[in-house]
C-alpha cells in the first residue's frame, strides 16, 4: 500500500491511488510512500495554464435528457430509439474542446454522437450515456435511462370537437356550409377516445385567408373577402385523418334603427317609467315590428311580458285578467341586434264591465 501526498494542494490535487489533477497554473511535487518499508519516490508536476471549458449544453433531436448525475433520475426510453446528440462548448476558443460519448453497457449503441437505444444482450433494463470531455476540468456527464419494449399502438376510436362560441357543421359534409359572421372567435376543444390513444397529434389550419388559427383559436376574419372557408383538423393517425368544417363567411351588418306599430293600439312612449296607458282587458293587439336596415346581420326580436296580465302568441299579445285581477304589466320587445337593446312600453289592465 503507498499513500499519495503534493506538496500544493492548490496546484496538484491527489484524486486517488496514483491519480492527480492539475488545478491551476504553477508547480509541485508529489511524493509517494510505501507503507511497508518506508520506501519514498517524488515527481515534479508542473500545471501549464490553458482556455478552460467554462460552459456546456447537452441536447438531442428526439429526446429531452434526465437532469444529468443525478441517480434518483432514470428516464424511460423505448428501445429503437435513435437520438444524436448536440454539444455546444463554451468558450469557442476553449483549449480542449472535444468530447466522446460511450454508453454503459450493451443496450445502447453509439456512432458518432449518435445514441441507439436496442435490446442488448440481457434485454431492456438500465442504461447510461456518458459525456466524457476532454478538458479534465469538466466532470463526466452521466444520463440515465431505462429502456423499454414498445407497446402495440393504440389507434384513436372517436374524437368529439366542439367550440365554445359556435356550433360546428357536420365534418367531412360537402353539402353543409354554415354561415358564421367576420369578426367571430371559436376555441376548438379536441377531445380523443381512448385517452390511452398512443398518437394523439393533430394539427388546425384553414384552406385560406378568410379564417386565421393561433393554437386551438380560429378568427373568421375579411381576408379577400365574405365567402367559404374550411377549417380542417387533421390528426396524425390515419384512424380518423382530416375533418372539414366547411363555412361561409357574412359580413355583419348592424341594426341602426326600428319602427314598432300595432293594428289598434296606440303605444306608450317606450323605456318612460311615467308613461302608463290603460288597457281593457281582453284587448288583443298584433305587434309590427321592423328592424332596419333591412339586411340587418341580427334582424331579429323577441316579444314577452313581465307578469299574467298580458300573454304573448308570436307578435300578437292579449291582455287578460291575470292571476291577481287587472293592475300594472309591461310588453317587452327585446332586438337581437344589441346595439337596439329592449323596449318598455308600460300599461295597466282595467276590467271595462267593472
């Protein structure tokens, strides 16, 4: 047995039994000495200074690598895999700038900086990939791996999409063309049956510029103007391959005005909590209502009542007796467009036999 000393700690370090590491610039001398016998030899080291590697990235093509060195860290890889890995050194001007890539035992190959992970001679199990640099003042890099059979792939059964604004046209049908206004947002939600799916990779474009995608969000935009647009989402299993959503895309035309009229009422000043007209009951009264201009986008409205004393059929409203006699009741004409918001017009029942 022989015990390793250096005379500078700070210049040559003793790693080990005849191993040492030169650790800054300058001289010393290390002596060796048998334990048995007293026998003594010295060696003068002399440390030159050199571009030390400060820097390192480990990366590869296919594979996001285990934190290195760490042995509570052992990443699953699929045998078959292929990763070539990249290693960028820092300074450019380092001294010692190259590197080898050895493995730890027969289930991993390596060409090169090119990693194949294959069965080995025992069959799948543990695996490191050592970075070893040439520049022994950077520490070995050890990534641990276990290897693993593939398993069968599991194809997609059935995929659900929907949106959170609009209703989707049946995919794939060149005979349904929905309408769906310039300016509109939809957030495409993809769910995937089974979850255990081994492939679940898609991708959502459109045919054209009518029709932008961020991510899973679609705007229906002017681009060269209203006409169709598809939106395909297109997965990478060839179980289910492209959907088409087919659109036709309209340029919204908002309300600016309306005109209500009845055929024997005359109305109340609408939205005029002051304004309260009597009304005979059993009084029917059709309302005529017309939203202009007449291309309006939301063209639309409801009519409803605020309590019994009125029923509403369509456009056509009858004042009634109600669940506690004649009093206070308002018809409400409510406009899609909600630039025109809702009108009031306010009345109070009277019973004329009274």
């Amino acid at each position: 047995m022989t015990t390793w000393t250096s005379s500078d700690e700070t210049i040559v370090e003793i790693l080990g039994d005849g191993e040492i590491k030169g650790l800054n610039p300058g001289t010393a001398t290390v002596t060796v000495t048998t334990r048995d016998g007293g026998y003594i030899d010295t060696i003068l080291v002399t440390v030159e200074d050199y571009e030390q590697v400060t820097s390192y990235e480990v990366t590869t093509d296919t594979l996001v690598l285990p934190e290195a060195n760490n042995a509570d860290i052992r990443d699953e890889v699929t045998i078959g895999t292929v990763a070539t890995f990249t290693v960028t050194i820092l300074p450019e001007n380092a001294d010692y700038p190259g590197y080898t890539i050895t493995t730890s035992n027969s289930r991993a190959e390596v060409e090169g900086n090119t990693v194949t992970f294959v069965y080995g001679s025992t069959g799948p199990g543990n695996v490191s990939v050592y970075v070893t640099f040439e520049d022994s003042s950077v520490e070995t890099l050890n990534y641990r791996f276990k290897t693993v059979e593939s398993v069968q792939d599991i194809p997609i059964e059935s995929v659900t999409i929907t949106t959170d604004t609009i209703a989707l046209p049946e995919a794939n049908n060149a005979d349904i063309r929905d309408e769906v206004n310039i300016g509109t947002v939809a957030v495409f939600s993809v769910d995937i049956d089974p979850v255990s799916a081994s492939n679940q990779n898609y991708t959502i474009t459109t045919s054209n510029s009518r029709a932008e995608v961020d991510g899973h969000t679609v705007t229906f935009v002017l681009g060269s103007g209203a006409g169709s647009v598809s939106v395909y989402v297109t997965f990478e299993d060839p179980a289910i391959g492209e959907l088409n959503y087919r659109f036709t895309t309209v340029e919204v035309v908002d309300a600016t005005s309306y005109t209500v009229d009845t055929d024997g009422l005359v109305l109340p000043e609408p939205n005029n909590s002051d304004d309260r007209d009597t009304v005979d009951i059993d009084t029917v009264v059709t309302f005529s209502v017309l939203v202009l201009p007449e291309g309006a986008t939301y063209s639309g409205y409801t009519i409803t009542t605020s309590n019994s004393r009125a029923v509403v059929d369509g456009d056509t409203v009858t004042f009634v007796y109600g669940n506690t006699g004649p009093g206070s009741v308002s018809v409400y004409i409510t406009f899609d467009d909600p630039n025109l918001g809702e009108l009031n017009y306010r009345f109070t029942t009277v019973d004329p036999s009274a």
